[in-house]
C-alpha cells in the first residue's frame, strides 16, 4: 500500500468513527442552531463577495467540483453572488487545469463551464458587482421565480449543451418550492452527479426559529428531500422512471456542521 493510500485509509476511517459518533453528530448540529441567530452564515466572502453559507458546505462543494469536474453548476438562489462567484473560480481553476495539462493558453473570454444562477430578484447593486467581477465570463444569470414553467424550459434549453452537470439549491425554502425546484432541475443532474438541497437544517430546528419566513419544522427543504426520494422510488417501483438519487450520507459525516443535512443527493442511475 502506497502512502498516498494509506492515509486516505486513515481519512475514511476517522470519517466512519464520526459517523457512529453521536455526539459528535450532535454538536455539530448544536453549532449550526446555535450560530443561526447570529446569521453565522452572512460572515464570510469568496473573492470579495458575500457568500451566505457555512465554511464545510463550501468545502464540500470544492472537494464535488473537484472529483467531478462539471462543465455547468445550475444554481437557484443568487443573493449577493458570492456562492456563483465561488462556483465560477472552481470552474475557473478546472479550466485553468485542463490548458496546464495540454500546454495551452487560456482565453478568459472562451470559458469552457459556466455557472447558471437563478433568482427571482437580482438586485442592481449585485447585478453590476457580480458582473464587474473578473470571474464573470464564467457566469449567466436568468431572473425570474425558478419554478415558473417558462424558467424551467430556459433552463433545461441553456443546459443542452452540457455534458457534466451539478446543480444547488438554496432560494425559497418552503417544502413546496424546493419539490417543485427537484422535480425541475434534479433530472437535468448527470449520473454521478450531485443536486445539493441548502437549509434542509431548518427540519432539525426549533419551531418557529424564522418567524420572519415561510419555512419552518414540518415545511422545508429537507421535508421536500424526502418526499422527492420518496417519489422517485414509487415511480421506480411503477416502472414509470429510472432516475435514482441517494443521500451521500458520507458528506455530512465528514463535515458534521452542515446546513444541509440529507441534503447532498448523488444521481445514481
Ligand atoms: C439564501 S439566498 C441565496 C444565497 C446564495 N446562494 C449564496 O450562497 O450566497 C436566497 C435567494 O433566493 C432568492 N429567491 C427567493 N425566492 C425565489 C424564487 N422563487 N426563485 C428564485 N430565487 C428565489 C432570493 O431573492 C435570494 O436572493
């Protein structure tokens, strides 16, 4: 056994021990209910825009991207573009990698992969920022609800011509839309692939923990994972679809604070 793998032995081990560990599990989710109110999430940045997520889901999205190597990433939810900007430097660095292994020069105006972001209000200030960014070549944006029918065929449409997709999830959290939103964009994920589900956390909250929203226990993100799943495996059963996702419940195991837990859906068939 090479070093190389032996440590990536240890690595899987010490993720299987936190697996069986409760209370590892348990203080992790401590830390997300704990640090919401503070909106913990709004602290950070990716090459000087806002990114409203917790450090190891970026850090799981870059070790996806990386081991995928996706031409498009479809995201719904742009806010101040920080998590589109993130997306477009790690399809940057993919594009980067590809001409260092041929030996050949990139011309940033002709990016190879492309982030798609969806929102249904991009404001002005964001707009100009994200399109002023260096990373923005790599970027298209569609405004409008993303589970109006006419966004949905735009979208499928822009993602024809792609090979390798991931898409994320993180606009309206209700268990209506994020159904709504799986059911548009999750058969566009290519097999192997990942649709991540954002804010399924809310499920394994206090009740009432966003007086000010929609969402709450009982109606949300994660609430739509299941019943999607669930679906799915009563079409399969029917004979009626082979699209298969499973929760890579590895991830979250690996991260242990995470707001999307059950929410990381890998295409297996
Ligand atoms: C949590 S923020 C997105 C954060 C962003 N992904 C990031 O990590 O920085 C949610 C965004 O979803 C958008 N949104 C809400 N309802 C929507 C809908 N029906 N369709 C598309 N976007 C929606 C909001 O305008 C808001 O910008």
């Amino acid at each position: 056994m090479t070093e190389i793998e032996k440590f990536n032995n240890e690595v899987q081990a010490n993720i299987a021990r936190l697996n069986h560990s409760m209370e590892m599990k348990k203080m992790g989710i401590d830390f997300v209910k704990s640090s919401a109110p503070y909106k913990y999430s709004y602290n950070f940045s990716w090459l000087g825009r806002p990114i409203i997520q917790y450090p190891q889901d970026m850090t799981a999205m870059q070790e996806i991207i990386w081991s995928l190597q996706p031409d498009l990433i479809i995201e719904t939810g742009i806010a101040h573009g920080g998590s589109l900007i993130m997306n477009a430097s790690f399809l940057a660095m993919l594009d980067y990698c590809d001409a260092a292994k041929l030996n050949q020069v990139i011309d940033p105006n002709k990016p190879k992969r492309k982030v798609l972001g969806i929102d249904i209000d991009i404001r002005a200030h964001n707009r100009t920022a994200i399109e002023a960014h260096p990373m923005s070549n790599h970027i298209e944006m569609f405004q409008g609800s993303s589970i109006d029918a006419d966004m949905i065929k735009k979208v499928h449409e822009y993602a024809k011509d792609f090979n390798c997709i991931l898409v994320a999830l993180d606009s309206n959290h209700t268990h209506a839309h994020v159904l709504a939103e799986l059911e548009a964009y999750a058969p566009l994920v290519t097999k192997g692939s990942y649709c991540v589900v954002f804010d399924t956390i809310i499920e394994d909250m206090a009740e009432n923990s966003f007086p000010d929203r929609p969402w709450d226990k009982g109606n949300n993100a994660k609430t739509a994972v299941w019943k999607y799943l669930e679906n799915l495996s009563k079409k399969q059963k029917d004979n009626k679809d082979t699209l298969q996702f499973e929760i890579d419940a590895a991830i979250e195991s690996k991260l242990l604070i995470t707001v999307a837990p059950d929410g990381y859906l890998k295409r297996i068939n």
